[in-house]
C-alpha cells in the first residue's frame, strides 16, 4: 500500500536524533464545521493525545491513546 498524505504536503522531514518533524500542511483543508485546519489544530490535537489530564481528551469514546504512546514513547507525565 501506497502512503499518501491527504493534509500534509508532501511526507515529514524528521530530524536525525527522530526529536523534531517537520510536517508542511496543505493549504486551504478546512474541518466540517469551516474552522481552518492549521497547526495550531494539530498541535492541539497532538497535546490532547498526549496529555492524560487534557481538558477535551476526556470527550472521547474510550480515552485510549493506545497507538501514541506505541509511535511517541509514552504520554506527559509517564
């Protein structure tokens, strides 16, 4: 299978100690209710993974991030 970015332009450049990526977003992607996709919602989305006592990680069907912690080496506080 062939990976294609559907929001992102192109695949990630990641920085050679895997610490840093650099991910350029297509411009124009918008959510369904109009709001802009942009960086500040995919670090907010990021952070809510990431972030056991995240305000809105509570709102989800199970609050388990299973696959973040397996990519990203554990979750804030861990």
């Amino acid at each position: 299978t062939d990976i294609v970015p559907m929001l992102a332009d192109g695949v990630p450049e990641v920085s050679a100690d895997g610490l840093v990526w650099t991910i350029k977003l297509k411009k124009g992607i918008k959510f369904h209710d109009g709001t802009d996709f942009n960086a500040d919602a995919v670090v907010f989305n990021v952070e809510r993974a990431w972030d056991p006592n995240h305000p809105y990680r509570q709102t989800t069907h199970t609050n388990e991030y299973v696959y973040f912690g397996d990519f990203f080496g554990g979750f804030k506080g861990d």
